[in-house]
C-alpha cells in the first residue's frame, strides 16, 4: 500500500471520480446517493491508495446552504449555514481498522485551513475520529437512512 493519503482538487481526479463515487457507496459514508454530483463539486478530496486501487476516501464539500440549515433544523443546533462540510469519508472493507479515517481526516483538515466545518455521522468508528480530529458533538441525534445520525462541529462559529 502507497504510505502517503494524498490530497486532490477534483479536476485532478477526473479518471477515477467514478471509482471514488462507488467506494463512497460500499462504505459508511452518510448519503452516498448525492455523492456522484457533489464529489466532482467539492474543495479538496482525500485519498489513499493500495497501488492503483483507491482503498479510502474523504473529502471537504463545496458550501450548501440550504443542506447546512436542514442540518441545524434537525439536530436543534444552530450553526454557521455557509459552513464547508467534512464528509464522503469511507475506506474499502479490506483496509478497514487501520487508522485510514484519522489519516484521511488528517489531510483534509490541513489541506482545509477554513473554520467552521461541520461533520454528520452515525457510524461508532467515525465518531471516535472526528472527536480525536477536534470536533465536537452538538444537538440532538436524528434518524437517517444508515440509523441515528449526529452532528459535529470543528471550531464552532455560532454567527449566522
């Protein structure tokens, strides 16, 4: 495996967007379906590979507003709606229980140096690594399609 998560803009990835697009739909990623318009969209993606395969991805989405708001509506946290967004993390069931989701997470937030960025998960391993990356957990569990999703903040911002 290549020893190094390295980071991308999009445009460098346009080969392998669809490759991403289907590990983020095998993995925990929270809504894998908006992941084929959104991933091409987003700041920066993450990525490790094991030779040419890509084993583990993440990525920081383009603002949305609207997303962001439904977000805070459902979670009963108010925060920032122009917020970027970690998200897409998912690693490839062979290479899970290595640490990828720390590395992944690592090299987005410094390849991000933006603040606020808010995280959701329902996924236990996910939890434990946004909470070691900084994030915090805010407002109220609710219920999404992968079960009982939760809401992290990095560097909370409570203007709006």
């Amino acid at each position: 495996m290549n020893t190094d998560v390295m980071s991308y803009s999009p445009d460098d990835l346009k080969e392998e967007i669809q490759a991403c697009v289907t590990l983020i739909k095998e993995g925990c990623a929270v809504d894998p379906e908006s992941a084929a318009a959104e991933l091409p969209r987003s700041i920066v993606v993450a990525i490790q590979r094991d030779g040419q395969d890509i084993v583990a991805i993440g990525a920081i989405k383009r603002k949305r507003p609207g997303y962001a708001s439904g977000i805070a509506r459902k979670s009963g946290f108010p925060f920032n709606e122009n917020s970027h967004e970690l998200g897409y993390v998912a690693v490839k069931e062979s290479h899970r229980r290595r640490g990828l989701s720390h590395e992944i997470t690592a090299k987005l937030l410094a390849a991000f140096q933006s603040r606020p960025l808010f995280a959701t998960t329902s996924n236990e391993g996910m939890k434990r690594t946004l909470k070691m990356a900084g994030f915090v957990r805010q407002g109220n569990e609710w219920l999404g399609t992968k079960g009982k999703l939760s809401l992290w903040i990095k560097d909370t911002d409570f203007s709006k």
